[in-house]
C-alpha cells in the first residue's frame, strides 16, 4: 500500500474526541471561572498565609508616621549625630566617637533607635526602615503597573493587527531583551541621573527623582511580559467569539477591549503580582548599586547599599532591610505562584499541583 | 465521516469468545475531582478471545478510552481510583506496579492511539523509537533491533522502509506516523492490539487504509484486536463482536450481527440511526441524538440515557441491568427495561432502525 | 542546516546594529536638562568647562547624530574610549576583569545547572507531594532572595563568625588552583542560587507540560521503564527550552551581569568595574561594559539557536513555522 508523501501537507487537524478533561459540558454549568478559582485559592494555605504575610508588611509600612511620632519621636532623616540616649539606665552616644552608630537596643530607650542608628549620622534605623519600606513598595507596585499597561497595550496591538506593526514591536523588544536587564537598568539610572535628569517636552524629570527608577523598571520588563500576552491574543484572535464579533460589525477597539481583554485578565493578575515582586528585587539590586533611588529619597535597597560599609560591625543593617526585602518578594512569589495555579484551569481534573504555561520570567521565548 | 456499512453481511466472521486473552470484570475508574467523584467507567465486563476483533463505540467521554488505557496501567492520576479486575492470559493486572506492568506492555499488550501527530517523541528518529521499545524488553544487539524495525515498518506498509528508518516523525505524514506506531506496537509480537481512535485523526482515504491494515495483521498473524471507537462504520467492516458504552456503562454488547440486526438498546439504535446510508435516499437531514450525555460526577438515577430517551417511561428510573434479554441469544445483552417485542416496534423510523425524535 | 545558519547570522548582524543604536541613545541623545548635557553626562562629575570641551570634540558633539554614532562606535571598538575621571582605558580595564568574571560565571553555571536540573526534575516528579511543596517553596526563596543580602550573610556567618571561606578577592587559577576554588566557593554560591531556584522552576513546568504529552504516554505503552521515560522522553524534551535560558543567562553574567556578586566578593572583574563607575558617576566605562554585554547576549543567542536547532530536528530541517 503505497502512500504518497505529498499527504503530508494535508495532515487534518485533529480534535481531541474522547478527552476527559475538555468535557466540560458534563460539568456543572453557570459556576464563573473566578469562582471556581478562588475555590482553589482558598484551599492553598501556604498561598494565603504569605498574602498575609505581605499585607502585615503593608501595614508594617503605613504605620511609619504613627511610630515615628508616637514610639522614636525622631523622623526618618532626623540626624542626631551627637546624642545620647538612656538604654535601660545607662547614657549612651548614638554615634561613638570613632563613628560607630549604636546597635539595636529594641525596647531599652523607650521605642528609640529600636534598631539602632543607620551610620555616623545617627538617624533612627527603625523608622527609616519603615519609611524606606513605602518607597521600595511604591517603587515596585507603580513600576509594575507600568509594565503591565505597556505590555497589555502594545501586546494587544502587536497580537491583533500582526503584520508590520507586530513585527516592528518584536524588534524593539528583541533589542531590550538583548542586554542584560541590570547592565541596561545601570546604563539608564546613570545616565539620566548624571546629568539633569530627563526632559521631555514641558515635563522635566529631576535626576534624583524616584520617578527615574520607577520608568526604568517598568520600561525595561515589558519585553517579559509582552510576549505572553501577544501570544495569548494571537491564540485568542482565532477564536470564534472574535470572529462572531467582527461579523456583528464590531470596531476594532471595542473587540480589543470587551472581548479580547476579558480573556487576558487571569493572566495580567498573575504577572502582575509577580511583576511586584520581581521589581522590588531590582530597584533594590539598582539602588544597592547606586543607580536607583538617590538621596535624601532611600528605600530598602539603598539603605542596604549605605549599611554595606559597616557589615562587619554593624551587619543589622544590611541584613535587616535585605530580610524586609526578601519577606515582601517571597510573600509575593508565593502568592502569585499559588494564584496561578488556581487560575490555571488545567488543575480541574487533575489535582496535583502545576505550572501553568505562564512563566514571568525568561521562559517563553 | 462517511461510514459505509454493506447492507448485505458484514466483514469478519462472528466468532463467540472463548474469554481466554483478556478478560475485564466490573471495571470501574473514578476520579476524585473538586467537583467530585467523576465515574468514568462504571462496572464494565468484557472478554476478548484470542484473534478476535472487540468493538468499543460510543460518543465522547462515555468512557471508552479511560477503560483502554486502565487496561495497560496508563491511567495514573494520583486522584484515579480503580476497582474491578483486568487479567490478561489468567493473570492479573490491576494494581500491579509500573515495573510488572512492563513485561506486559508492550510485549503482550500493544497500544495505539488516536492522534499519530504526537504520539510519536519529536526529536527522536522513527527507527530509534521502535528500536527503543524492542530493546526495552530483550538483549537484542542493536543492528539486529534495526533490521527488525525495518522489517516491521516494511510489514505495515510503508514504503522504502531502509531509508525511512531513519526520518524524524515530522517527515512522516499522518497515515505513515500511524503505521509507524503499529509497527513500534507490532514490534515484539503482542497478542492483543489496543487501538483506541486509530484513524480518527486522519483522512477519510488514510482512514481506511489503516483499518485495513488492522484487519490484515488480525487475519495473518492472528492478532487480537480491541478497536475503540465512535465510527460505526468502521466496526461493521472488521469487528467480531461489539461492546456500546454510554456514560461509563456498557449500555449493550453482542456479536456484530446482534449490535447491527437486532439492536436492544435505544442508544444504539440513535447510533446506528445516525449512519449515512449509501444504499438509500439521501435524508435531508442527518438524524441525531437529541440532548448531551450526562454529566458523570451526577449522573441521573435510574438509566442514564433516560433524560435523551424518546422512550423512557416509569420503571427507567430503576437502573436496569445489564443482562440476556432474547432467549435466542444468551450472548447478547442490554440495559433497558423494554420488552424485545416493543423494541422490535419502536426502533422502526421509516423502514430502517433509528431512534424517533418523538416518543 | 547551513541556510538556518546563514538566516541566523544576518539577523544577529541586524540585532547587534540595533542594540549600539540603543547604547548610542541612551547615552548620548537621551534628552537630559541644560546645555551639553550629553557632553556633561561623560565627562563625569565635577567636569571642569575645559573637560567638557573635550568631551565635546571626542564625541563629536557638533556634528550631526550618524556621524556622532560612528564617532562612539570608534571610539569604542578601537579601544580608545578613555574614563575621563581616572584617565585609564577602558578596554584595558575590562580586559584585566575577564579571568575573574570568567571564573566566577564558568563556576556557577556548573552549579547552577546542575542543582536546577536535578531540583526540578526531582519536583516534577514528585509533583503534589511533599517534596515537591518543599522544593517549591526552596526555590521561591532562591528567586527572591536580594543578592546582596544573601552575599552578605554568607560574608558574616561562614567568613567572620567563622571564619571557613575567605570573604573575598580573587586569586589567578594558575597562581595557586585550590586558593582559586577557596576564594570562589561563596561567590559561585552567590551567583548559582538564582538560577537555581529559577531553572528548577522552568523546568518542573516544563516537565509536567511533557509529561501529559501523548508521545509519553505511548513510550510507557510501548513497556519502558518509568526510568527511561523520564530521562529519555520527559527530561530530554523538557530540557530544549532551558538550553535558550542557559545561553541568555549565562551570556549577561558574562557580559557583565553578576555586578553585586564581584562587587561584594571584592573579585575585580569586569562587572566590578562597571559597579565602581557607578559609585564615581564615570559613564564611559559603563557605556562600553553596557555594549559588551549586550553583545555577548546576542552572540550567545545565536548560538544557542544553533544548539536548539541541533537538539529539535524540526527546526534543524527548517519544517517548522515557527523559526524564532
């Protein structure tokens, strides 16, 4: 039985007929796929207990102005190089004289200089930890906000129209993705800082303003996150209900935005909680290094990098705001690692747990 | 899917079983889902003789698939609970383990499936999966694993086979992937072959080419077959005997001449009613079966094809067995309560056998 | 074969064109506040009017953007490019940082790899179980640990609290091998548990996405042993998408990415270097380490794509649509 070969460009599609699992028209019927979601949320422990664990960090940070004028009576940047205080009935400077600031001396003063001082200024560790925290949150929830507008916004484009415009929007991201994000965060801090910041039209953005770090990290992850959602429009923009709104005449915009976009929204929660994450942990790698949040502004990641010069002597004070940095991102990751599994309707029948095809980082290429 | 049974007799001799291959006994597979338990197979038994050929129809998750692959030890979520008992040659295979499983798989049980597209690893060379599983079961020198595999893709019907030995899968097409993976089953000389769906993936043209290539390897080499399908037609050219599933039960089985002469069970009845028929005028309209199967996490008391049955009255909300209902044949058994002589009345549409869209 | 690489080559071209265009923008046509900025921005901090003059003929401010582009790229690639803060060349510089880098990347990639694949294979495997949870959990925290912080723990409890390792610096493989391993224990540690956690999340997805492929399912059919199956069909094609990772990756801490691991450990590599300019505001070192780097990314790329296509015959035999 001979068989030509030229068959096989006209293999058929094949369609999965006795799949158990694409068989939801057995199932239970007007039960939403957010429903059935947090259904297995809520199950995931391990999820819950570290969203918990970053919303008591949130609150760890918003309650900065309470301690800082009910507990330190001293803010953030109040220095008080040549004090004293009492700890438990004994004077102590808070700056020796050789430069040393004081170590931790928790409840001994009252609520004062709980961790002690930051360095030879003699500001209050505690209450710069808290206020550092504010910055290290917003720097990470605006930057991921950013990513996840550009991505959703030239992901819908570059997905639904293709072509040129798909292909042009590949090749700038194909350009950001080659440079080492780090190198490319550095090149941008420095230069943008170094100078006079940076001008556009009427708006001018000074060199230290925190809003230089927020555009670089959020300009820099699009690509990681772009490319997913692309795919997924692609995906999607085969679908009938896509076809079925264009046969009822519907404009482009509005298939972008009420039929496309509804479909994307488990994704875009997803990266973007971990998107929160992945930011905190590189405006802080930025500002270690100098290239993100300049003075007077400091965020976890700063006040890390302006510990280092004492980690013999003083190691709290890198290894407390790096701690803070890593509870917040592990919070996160977990959490969104856990949301994605809920949100992954593979997990249906089969109840173990798994990846989903979503994965933040360099993975879909 | 045109489906072309002849009028006149069918393919394949009617042989009776003589149950001594494989014999499946109250199968049951559940799967525990957050819905649930999901019965995807309910107590289902059946027997297979040697070089005999065993029909399994019926439509998308009746549960024909999750009984073939259960039968090979393939079915593995954690969440899968199996209860019931498969032996094969007197000895039995459920609950043995991946490593005992393996002297069976294989070597005593073949296993093809519905999409020849991805059934074969991409990135290794057609040869070297069929070496691959020879191999796996005998100390045989490699030169020797690829002469055979040669031989076998030459006995399957692919042509050049010296050359093709050594093409990666996607320079096969779909047809030639699906002998490929009978050849790689046929390898090591099973006795029983599973094929579940195997040419539903393909054209219509292929199709046929491969079930013919089925009935040639039951004919010469005695092979016996169980062929999982939707595709009456394809059951009437080279089944022996028929088992129809609906929601996970065995709904009716019998020989080939039963299942397709004197139907029982009103399912199969819509089956065979859903044929297109070349010998006749063509209806305007294919008839179908009215409604969706149920949903099997809760499936309707009583028999489940109860809520789509035209047929239904007071007693179908006691589940039926399965059992003899025509004293001439005792081999030849249905789940529904209706007297064979009503059956005989109510399966008429038109002067063929069909399932009325009204009572 | 060779078409696909002839395609790969000239795309590479293309990226690396696009990628010095980049560099070019960011550092010399990024609108900034003031006159001269640019010239500003390279001089350095506190440039006196003289030096940024200078500055302004060796860069060619004057005159018009392409040739101000050529300008850089010779400036660059001639190795000419001078710091006008220390007066030191900078390819010489970076010359000086490559056995160190090298060092340090080379090392831990080994180990990297290595504990990302047997972690992920052994979560994949054991999916849903306790192990896996455990891992899971192990490699999240590998993925948000601040490198700094984990540096600088390694720093106080195993070199001063006691005193195992050295805290730093680096020490020539041919000057004394076992200093050189000594001296590099933390900083590969450092460096690996990124990656670790990283990849072995990779490629438990990976893994479980092929496990539930029907060419798995017919491997166990055929009667191999669950070993087999999982080595030869699960792991091989799972591992096809992290040899795309690995070439990127190890590409940016080559080229210069693994900045706070050779800054911390004190190694004097070429990510060191770019740290310090940081620290003085001295852009030209960090414009040619920028570029370097990026280079070495897409070179890797390519390659990669070379060994990808090695390891997936249908993209080898140019039959797949999706050449990417």
């Amino acid at each position: 039985m001979p068989e030509p070969y030229a068959d096989a460009a006209v293999e058929p599609k094949t369609l999965p007929v006795d799949d158990f699992s694409s068989d939801d028209s057995t199932g239970f019927e007007g039960r939403s796929p957010w429903y059935l979601a947090w259904r297995r949320l809520r199950r995931n422990r391990v999820a819950l207990a570290f969203l918990a664990l970053f919303f008591l960090i949130v609150i760890f940070v918003l309650a900065a102005p309470l301690w800082a004028t009910q507990v330190a009576h001293t803010g953030p940047d109040t220095t008080h190089t040549t004090e004293k205080i009492t700890v438990d009935g004994k004077k102590k400077d808070v700056v020796s004289l050789d430069g040393q600031p004081i170590g931790p001396v928790w409840f001994g003063a009252a609520g004062k200089f709980f961790l002690g001082a930051d360095g030879s200024l003699g500001r209050d560790e505690m209450v710069r930890l808290m206020y550092g925290g504010r910055i290290s949150l917003f720097i990470g929830i605006v930057s991921a906000l950013i990513t996840t507008i550009l991505a959703v916004v030239f992901g819908l484009l570059a997905g639904f129209y293709g072509g040129k415009l798909d292909s042009a929007i590949g090749a700038i991201m194909d350009v950001i993705w080659a440079f080492p994000v780090l190198l490319l965060g550095i090149a941008l801090g420095t230069a943008l800082s170094v100078g006079n910041g940076l001008q556009l039209g009427p708006i001018t953005i000074p060199g230290n303003s925190i809003w230089i770090p927020i555009l670089i990290i959020g300009f820099v992850y699009t690509p990681y996150m772009l490319r997913p959602i692309r795919g997924e429009v692609l995906g999607l923009r085969e679908k009938e209900f896509v076809e079925a709104a264009t046969a009822q005449g519907a404009g482009t915009l509005r298939i972008m935005f009420s039929e496309l976009l509804p479909n994307l929204w488990s994704t875009i929660i997803v990266f973007f909680t971990l998107n929160i994450a992945n930011n905190m942990l590189f405006e802080s790698a930025l500002s270690f290094l100098g290239a993100g949040v300049r003075p007077p502004t400091s965020s976890w990641g700063s006040m890390s990098s302006q510990g280092f010069t004492l980690l013999t002597s003083q190691p709290q004070l890198v290894t407390i705001p790096g701690l803070m940095i890593l509870l917040t991102v592990l919070s996160l990751n977990v959490f969104g690692d856990g949301l994605r599994d809920a949100l992954d309707p593979k997990s249906k029948i089969t109840l173990r747990a798994r990846g989903g095809q979503i994965e933040p980082e360099k993975a879909s290429t | 899917m045109s489906a072309r049974p002849e009028s006149g007799a069918p393919a394949g001799s009617a042989t009776i079983s003589d149950g001594n291959l494989l014999n499946v006994a109250d199968l049951s597979v559940r799967f525990a889902t957050e819905d649930g338990l999901l019965k995807a197979v309910d107590g289902v038994s059946f027997d297979v003789g040697s070089s005999e050929i065993l029909a399994i129809v019926g439509e998308s998750g009746s549960g024909k698939s999750v009984t073939a692959q259960t039968i090979m030890g393939l079915t593995r979520s954690p969440n899968a609970q199996i209860e019931g008992s498969i032996r094969f040659r007197d000895k039995e295979l459920t609950g043995l383990r991946d490593a005992e499983l393996q002297d069976v798989r294989g070597k005593e049980i073949a296993m093809v499936f519905q999409d020849p597209m991805t059934s074969l690893n991409p990135v290794y060379r057609v040869g070297r999966q069929i070496v691959e599983a020879i191999r796996s079961h005998s100390e045989v020198p490699a030169e020797e694993a690829r002469e055979k595999a040669i031989e076998m893709l030459a006995a399957v019907g692919i042509p050049a086979p010296e050359s093709r030995v050594d093409n990666f899968p996607h320079e096969f097409s779909g047809g030639m992937r699906q002998r490929a993976m009978i050849a790689m089953g046929l390898a090591l000389e099973p006795s029983l072959l599973i094929a579940d769906e195997p040419s539903t993936a393909l054209d219509v043209t292929i199709q046929a080419q491969i079930i013919r290539l089925i009935q040639r390897l039951n004919q010469e080499r005695g092979l016996a077959v169980i062929l999982i399908t939707h595709d009456l037609g394809v059951v009437a050219e080279i089944a022996d005997r028929v088992l129809v599933m609906y929601a996970g039960k065995a709904v009716e089985q019998g020989t080939l001449d039963e299942i397709f002469y004197d139907p029982q069970h009103p399912y199969t009845w819509g089956l065979l009613g859903s044929l297109t028929r070349l010998d006749r005028p063509r209806p305007r309209r294919l008839p179908q079966i009215k409604g969706l199967p149920p949903s099997l996490l809760a499936p309707p008391t009583g028999c489940s094809f109860r809520p789509r049955c035209p047929h239904a009255f007071g007693r179908c909300t006691e589940p039926p067995s399965l059992e003899a209902r025509l004293s001439e044949a005792p081999q030849h058994m249905d789940r529904c309560w209706k007297s064979p002589d009503e059956k005989r009345e109510l399966r008429n549409v038109e002067g063929r056998i069909g399932l009325r869209s009204e009572a | 074969m060779g078409p696909f690489i002839a395609r790969r080559l000239v795309r590479m071209v293309l990226v690396l064109f696009a990628v010095s265009i980049l560099v070019f923008l960011i550092f010399n046509v990024l609108p900034g506040g003031g006159t001269d900025a640019a010239a500003r921005r390279i001089a350095g901090k506190n440039a006196t009017p003289q030096l940024i003059a200078n500055v302004r003929k060796d860069f060619g401010f004057d005159e018009s953007l392409p040739q101000q582009y050529l300008t850089m790229m010779k400036q660059i690639f001639s190795g000419s490019l001078v710091s006008y803060q220390s007066q030191l060349n900078v390819m010489d510089q970076i010359k000086q940082g490559i056995p160190a880098t090298f060092s340090l990347c080379i090392g831990a990639a080994i180990i990297w790899m290595a504990f990302g694949v047997l972690f992920g294979y052994l979560s994949a495997v054991h999916a849903g179980r306790l192990t896996d949870r455990g891992l899971t959990i192990l490699a999240l925290a590998g993925i948000s640990l601040p490198v700094f912080w984990l540096a600088s723990i390694l720093i106080v409890y195993l070199s001063q609290k006691i005193p195992i390792f050295p805290n730093g610096d680096f020490v020539p493989f041919q000057d004394d091998p076992w200093q050189w391993l000594v001296h590099l224990i933390l900083p590969w540690t450092t460096l690996a548990v990124l990656f670790v956690g990283f990849y072995s999340r990779v490629l438990r997805s990976n893994m479980l996405d092929v496990m539930d492929e029907d060419y798995v399912r017919a491997a166990r059919a055929k009667g191999l042993g669950e070993h087999q199956v999982r080595t030869r069909h699960v792991l091989r094609n799972a591992l096809i998408p992290i040899v795309t990772l690995f070439g990127l990756d190890f590409a940016a801490v080559i080229g210069g990415g693994a900045i706070i691991t050779e800054l911390i450990f004190n190694l004097n590599g070429v990510g060191q270097y770019a740290a310090q300019s940081i620290g003085n505001q001295d852009l030209p070192p960090i414009m040619a380490v920028t570029l370097f780097g990026a280079f070495f990314v897409v070179l890797f790329n390519t390659l990669v794509d070379v060994a990808y296509a090695y390891l997936d015959p249908r993209i080898r035999l140019g039959t797949s649509a999706e050449l990417a």
